[in-house]
C-alpha cells in the first residue's frame, strides 16, 4: 500500500517553481566552491595538472603530469600525514590512470580546505627503495644498517 497522497504533494512541489528555486541555491554555492577548489589545484599542484568534475558526485579528478610522482607514491605520503585522497588505480584495473588521484569536492570551501589542497600538492616523498635496493627502514635497508 502506498501513501498517495503524499507522494502527490511531492510530485506537485517537484513540478513546481518552488523546486527549482529551493534547489537553485545550493547549486550556485556547489558551482562556485568547485571553481574555487579547482583554482586551488591548478595554483598548488605542478604545472600541467588537469582538473575534471566527473557527472554523478562531488569530487575532482586530477591528471598529473607524467614528471610528478604517481597517484600511488602521493597516496602513501598522504597516508603518512593523516591525509585522506582516493589514488587513480582505486578505479581501474589497468594503470591508466596511475597519475590520477581523487579528491572529495563535497566540503564547502573555505581557507581550512585550500591548506589541505596546498598540503596534498606539496606532500614529501620518500624514495620507495633505499640506495641498496631494500625497502625504506627495513634492517637490510641503508638507513637502519648504518644505525648499527
């Protein structure tokens, strides 16, 4: 059994003026903390990043450029630092989209979230194998061995 008639109230209000009005709002602030968010990628990430807003969601899609660490290298170092970004091969099974990474867009924008775009575009990497060919930090790995 269904509720008719509040299903025709809604159906009423989503044909209505006042739908779209009351929807318009929040559409132009989303826009506008887009346009920002993506100002903010361009301005921090290296030259050559590209920025996209795929259909279905709230998120950027960042091309890196082919000289800039790959989305797995950032991935690790922004786990490192208690940064949380979705790396390209997350979505795919082939590496074609290696230089790729995710980014929630869904927050408002504000100074706090241009300082975690800037913290994620200058993250440190650390190199994925030591000089000797061993793991950062593991016992066979320079770094400890000299410790010793």
């Amino acid at each position: 059994m269904t509720a008719v008639y509040p299903q025709a109230i809604v159906a009423e209000f989503l044909q209505s003026a006042g739908y779209h009005l009351h929807i318009r709002r929040p559409r132009v602030s989303i826009e506008q903390n887009d346009r920002a968010k993506r100002v903010a990628v361009l301005t921090h990430f290296p030259p050559a990043t590209r920025v996209s807003s795929p259909a279905g969601g709230y998120k950027l899609w960042i091309a890196l450029p082919p000289d800039a660490p790959d989305s797995r290298t950032r991935f690790a170092a922004a786990k490192r630092d208690g940064i949380s970004i979705a790396p390209g091969h997350f979505f795919s099974i082939t590496r074609s989209v290696d230089r790729c990474l995710r980014l929630n867009a869904g927050i408002g924008w504000s100074a706090a979230a241009e300082r975690l775009i800037r913290r994620i575009a200058g993250l440190r990497f650390r190199p994925s194998v030591d000089a000797d060919g061993s793991a950062p930090g593991s016992v066979a790995g320079s770094s400890l061995a000299q410790r010793e």
